[in-house]
C-alpha cells in the first residue's frame, strides 16, 4: 500500500461533462482521471473525490443529477469524499488532519476547474505542508470571455510550474 501519497479527483461531477456545455476535452480528461484512479487502485494509494456544494439551482446543486461525481469514476470502500461550498477542500473541515493522520505526505491533484478549484487546492496543500503533483494533462476549465480553455490550462500549469511537480498521466508511477 502506497501510504504516503494520496490522488485527489476535485470536482470530478456529472455536470461538468454534460454534452451540452462540456468542459474542454471532456471525453479525454475522463479517460486521464479513470487510468489515475486505476493507477491508485492498484497501488493502494489513498483517493480522495472532492465534490462541489453547488446553490439552489446551479448544476452541481446537492442531490441532483449534475451534483453527482462521475459514475465513470467509481467510488469505493475506503475513498474519502470531501463536500465543499468553496474551491478549497480544506476549507471548513478536517481534510488535513485526516490525510496527515494516514500518514499523507504528497498529493497527485486532477480535476476540475483549471483556475478555480484546482489552482486552490494545489496553493491551499502546499500551505497544509504536503508535497504537490499537479497533473498537467488531467485538468480542464471552460473557455472564458477573454482565453481559451487550452490557454487556461496552460497558464495555470505555468503559475505553479516553480511550485509544485508536473506531470502528465502517462508519467505517474504511484
């Protein structure tokens, strides 16, 4: 058993890959998210699903269809869920005391979205004192008014670059 390291999934939720408005390479990040858990499983590594508390009538409200994680992306006995209201799953709850009791030293973070979520709990980690693994290759965002999804993805890749350790899914070894 990989005891030491964790693999969190943030905001991996039914909403995110409606194919009415799916996140940019929806059908691949799926694929990439799916050969890291397997890799996890198969390492005995720790999972942790982080899922978003979205408000009334948002698409990832709770206990709606959208609200789900993924069922692609099958949870098991032993995975922690950690529900938030905010991008850090460190917020409001015992997450890293949790992960620091298991003995968790570093976290491989994948998810969702780029400049949101995935950003904060990469910075929030490190301030937890974890080492970070950002997969370069398993995060995703929409495009926005001013950049496109692939250049969000790049420029936050960029941003933590000299903090954390990239690496693309056909890299990890857990």
């Amino acid at each position: 058993m990989n005891q030491g390291t964790a693999l969190m999934i943030v905001d991996a939720q039914v909403n995110m890959f409606d194919p009415k408005r799916p996140v940019f390479e929806a059908e691949h990040l799926l694929e990439r998210l799916k050969k890291l858990l397997s890799l996890a499983r198969a390492s005995g590594t720790q999972v942790v699903f982080v899922q978003n508390n979205g408000t009334a009538g948002e698409p990832d409200e709770p206990r709606t269809p959208g609200w789900l994680i993924h069922p692609e992306l099958e949870i098991a006995i032993g995975d922690l869920i950690i529900q938030k209201t905010e991008c850090s799953a460190f917020a409001e709850n015992d997450l890293e005391k949790r992960l620091k009791q298991m003995g968790i030293k570093k976290l491989i973070i994948a998810g969702l979205q780029s400049e949101y979520c995935v950003v904060t709990n990469c910075e929030k980690s490190l301030e937890a004192g974890f080492e970070v693994i950002l997969v370069s290759d398993a995060h995703s965002t929409y495009d926005s008014a001013t950049q496109k999804a692939s250049e969000i993805i790049a420029s936050i890749n960029a941003k933590l670059r000299d903090k954390v350790d990239l690496w693309r899914v056909d890299d990890v070894a857990i």
